[in-house]
C-alpha cells in the first residue's frame, strides 16, 4: 500500500514539474513574438493618414498615430455632413473635448472637405497644405493622434480627419 502512494506521489509531482515547464514556455515563447498591430484605419483612410505624415516628417515633426476614437468621431461626423447636405460645418470640438470619454486630450482639431468620390488622399492633402488653417492641423506639433472618416454620397466624398493631442 506504501509502494503505491510513492508511485502515485512521483507521477503527480512530475506532472506538476511538466504543467509548470509547459506553461513557463509557453510564456516565454509569447513575450518573444511582436505585439499585436495596432488598429488600421481601412484604405482611404490609410492614405489620408499617410499623406498627412509624410508633410509632417517633411516638416520636422512625428508621424500622427491612428486612433480608432478619433476615427469614429469623424465618422459620425462624416455621416452626418453627408446626409444633412448643411455644407462644411464643424462640429462643437469644445463640448466634444468636455464630454465623457475624451479627458485623455489636451486639444482637438478638425479638418473638413467635399469633393468628387474619386479625390485620391493626395489631392485631399494638397487641398488642406494650401489652406492655412488646416495646415495649421495637419503640422500642429502638439497633435499627435488622427482619425479619418471618408463617406460618400450622391457621387461626393465627405472628409473628416480629427486630430488629437
């Protein structure tokens, strides 16, 4: 009876010993691979994203990061501007910035355009760098998170890039 308690001691303690090893590895295998990428905006939006950052490096300054809140601001707000047909009006980024949610930013900015479906980011982005103002966004050094929403409607393409710093 003795023999048999031993025996069934040492399977249990190498079974811990080998549970144990497996999960160290299995940990340590997992803190060597990369970390999850981030979330990407689709393409349009990409290419917004990627056009804004290149002037901005061009500039001297960082790349904007993308940020799936921003994104879906200026997602509603694209979908709005879309079906209201009110023009280009922006949204109250005040009461935006003072509501639930947003106490991670010190500032937000928003930049607006209409054209035709098939404005390429490039025109997009050529459009803004000879606007002041929203050149002032795109090279805002304190920004340092966009997200671009492009809606289309009755053969136009409606732009809402939020930037966030």
């Amino acid at each position: 009876m003795k023999a048999l308690r031993g025996g069934f001691r040492r399977r249990l303690m190498r079974r811990t010993a080998l549970t144990a090893l497996v999960v160290i590895f299995a940990v340590g295998i997992s803190a060597c691979l990369p970390a999850a990428a981030p979330p990407t905006p689709d393409t349009v939006a990409g290419s917004v994203l990627a056009a804004m950052n290149r002037d901005r490096v061009a500039n001297g300054l960082d790349a904007l990061e993308w940020n799936n809140q921003l994104g879906g601001l200026g997602s509603t707000w694209a979908a709005h501007l879309a079906v209201a047909k009110v023009g280009l009006v922006h949204q109250d980024l005040t009461a935006v910035l003072d509501g639930a949610g947003y106490g991670g930013y010190n500032a937000l900015g928003e930049n607006l355009l209409v054209g035709p479906k098939t404005m390429s980011a490039d025109s997009m982005e050529t459009a803004w760098m000879n606007s002041p103002a929203h050149r002032a966004n795109i090279l805002r050094a304190s920004f340092t998170w966009a997200g671009v929403a492009v809606r289309s409607s009755d053969g136009k393409a409606w732009v809402v890039v939020e930037f966030g710093g």
